[in-house]
C-alpha cells in the first residue's frame, strides 16, 4: 500500500486535512480509536471560522451570542446580537468530515494503532495484523500525547494539564457562556458553563477534579444530576519542529492549542490549510512559516497565561472593574474576534484611557501583551 499523504489521526486537524488534501493527492487517515468522538472537548468555534472553514451545519448543538463573565465579587456581560459561536457536536463534526473525506476517495483505517516508522514507511497495528504503509509524506494528527512526534524527535517546552467536563442538567440561559475566574477555587484556570440548551450544559476546567467540585457546589448544580463526564490533557507551549524532513506535526500534536482557552480545533484546521498549500508547492518546509499567524497567537497567549499565573486574585478584580466599564464592554463588543486574541487586546490597549487603569493595576499587564 503507497499513498502520496498518510495522517495518523482522525481528529478534527487530521480529517479537515484530508478533505483538502484529497483532490490533489492520495491519501488515507490512520485512526486509534473505532469510532468518532469521546474526548474531552467543550466545542466552542468562533461563528465566522465554522462559517469560513466550511464546516458541517448539522454539528451545530447551539448558537451563542454573549458571555457573562465571573470573578469572585462581581460580574460583567458582553452581548451580540447575532450568534458569535457555536458550540459543536465534537463527534458529529469529526465524523460528518471523515464521511466527507471518504466520498472525496480517502482511505480510512480505523481502530489501527501507529507503531512507528521502519524503513520509511509507517509500521501499523491492526485487529493483532501489523502493517507496513508507506507514503511520499507523513502528518501526525494524533493529539497532545502524539507518538508521531515521539518517532521525529521532537522536542516539547510546555506546561501540562488535566482537563476534566461534565455535562449537567439544571437551568442555564441558552445563548450565553458564563466564565468564572477564581482563584480561590481554581488557582491554574478558569472555569466554564457553555448550554447545551436551557436545561444542560458542559460545564469545566482545567487542574484538578477538585477544582471543578468546589466549582459545581458554588454554581449550584447537584453532582448527581451529571449525566456524562469526560477528562484529558492539554498542553500550552512549544513542540519543535512541526516539519522535519517528510513528517509534519499537526493540531494538538503539534500544540497549536490556545493557551487562552485551550481551544485547537481552529488553529489546527488553519494549520491545515498552510500545509496544503506547502504541500502544492513542493516545499513542505514552508509549512512553519506558513503557520506565522497561528504561533504570533500562540506566543501571545502564553504571554497572558504568565500574567495570570502572577496575578492575585485582587488582581484579578481590578482587572475586572476595568474590563466591565462601559467604554471596555463597547470596545469588546465591536471590535473582539473570538478566535483573535491578539486583535482584542490590542482593541483594549488603544483606548488610553483603559490602558492607564491597566498599568496602574501592574506594568507588567501592558508591557507583556504589546
């Protein structure tokens, strides 16, 4: 078996790739898993990406259209009147895309395992049969924990954590996202409860499962009124290269997460793109710089992950009475991007008079996210 393009995973990044690749080149997907879905993945995708990206309508579980944003002592709201993302059916995105993909003439290989690469070629493990595939060029898709990446060598600076979400029953208001930003009861992120409906919601955070307990009784919501939870791993950093040689890493594999948010699934399909075309270009080398948007971003939001890890949680509070303030909510709601977090900082920093009342509470806050 030859193929021009083999991706080893069937995520979000890698089945998006292989719709791409599929009219230039032969390709096929490797899958771990038997079946779509199952991670752990709140599904959040900024309204105007899904819509660019050209992704399936019928993944769509809700439309979303504000935030309301939690510390310990107060609360602000930034509302839109039209939908500013959608929460996504992760299962139903990933196999609407693989269906897509093999109508398109991709090859699937579904619950194989990569072992590896022997002879330039890609050592699988199928149903207890090894497999040899060979391929002009390698893609590994295969999430944070990517063996594709152990197999090129590649190197990883990055700081890792558990990522636990339940989805609960209880009363939630449909189009609105409420984040929570407490350090007493989280000191290493966030806190998050995006609708399903008005009677279920994801609702979690990255650290400890304690974190979201302390969370859930707060917030009011029975943990026996859980009706699915799930947990993994992210990770905010560096893994180098993302190409070497005729291997390319890519998505999760490659941390193009937000450090933000800890969102992927955007990056990785416009990571996916840039490979495309560095591909078609014969230069897959390309790809990295390619990918330049994608890294500035995620410089950035690294960058803000150190400013929050120094701040206290008064800190956090006076940040707060700034980012509430009419003249900040107004800037926000006309000028945030949902996946651009560079273009609302810089939004906020040009209004001198916010960007007084932030160096006033540190800095250090300005210095970091110019």
């Amino acid at each position: 078996m030859r193929y021009d393009v083999l991706i080893i995973g069937g995520g979000p990044a890698g089945n998006y790739l292989a719709n791409l690749l599929a009219r230039d080149f032969s390709v096929a997907v490797v899958e771990k898993k038997g079946s779509f879905g199952g991670k752990a993945c709140t599904g959040i995708i900024g309204a105007e990406n899904y819509e660019r990206l050209g992704l399936p309508e019928e993944a769509v579980l809700n439309e979303l259209r504000g935030a309301v944003f939690y510390s310990r002592i107060q609360n602000f709201e930034i509302e839109r009147k039209s939908p500013q993302a959608y929460l996504v059916d992760r299962k139903a995105l990933e196999k609407s895309l693989a269906e897509r993909a093999v109508r398109r003439g991709v090859d699937y290989y579904m619950a194989t395992t990569f072992r590896g690469f022997r002879n330039g070629k890609a050592v699988l493990q199928h149903l207890g049969e090894r497999l040899e595939v060979e391929a002009d060029f390698y893609v590994g898709a295969d999430g944070v924990n990517s063996a594709v990446a152990r197999a090129i060598g590649a190197k990883t600076k990055a700081e890792f954590l558990s990522g636990y979400e339940v989805e609960v029953v209880g009363e939630f208001r449909k189009d609105f996202v409420e984040v929570w930003v407490n350090k007493d009861m989280n000191g290493d992120f966030f806190m998050w409860v995006a609708p399903v409906n008005e009677g279920l919601a994801r609702v979690g955070t990255l650290g400890s499962i304690e974190a979201l307990n302390r969370f859930l009784r707060v917030r009011m919501l029975r943990p026996t009124s859980i009706v699915e939870f799930k947990a993994g791993t992210v990770g905010f950093g560096w893994r180098k290269p993302w190409v070497r040689g005729n291997v390319a890493l890519l998505g999760d594999a490659a941390l193009q997460i937000k450090p933000t948010t800890a969102g992927g699934i955007v990056f990785g399909m416009l990571c996916a793109r840039a490979l495309r075309e560095a591909l078609l270009a014969g230069k897959p080398e390309s790809y990295e710089k390619l990918c330049g948007a994608i890294k500035n971003q995620i410089s950035f939001g690294m960058r803000f992950r150190r400013i929050f890890r120094g701040m206290s949680q008064e800190d956090i509070e006076r940040v707060f009475e700034v980012l509430g303030s009419r003249e900040a909510r107004e800037v926000i709601e006309s000028q945030a991007d949902f996946d651009d977090h560079v273009k609302t900082a810089k939004a906020i920093l040009r209004r001198p008079k916010l960007l007084a009342k932030l160096i006033r509470i540190s800095p250090s806050i300005v210095r970091y996210l110019v």
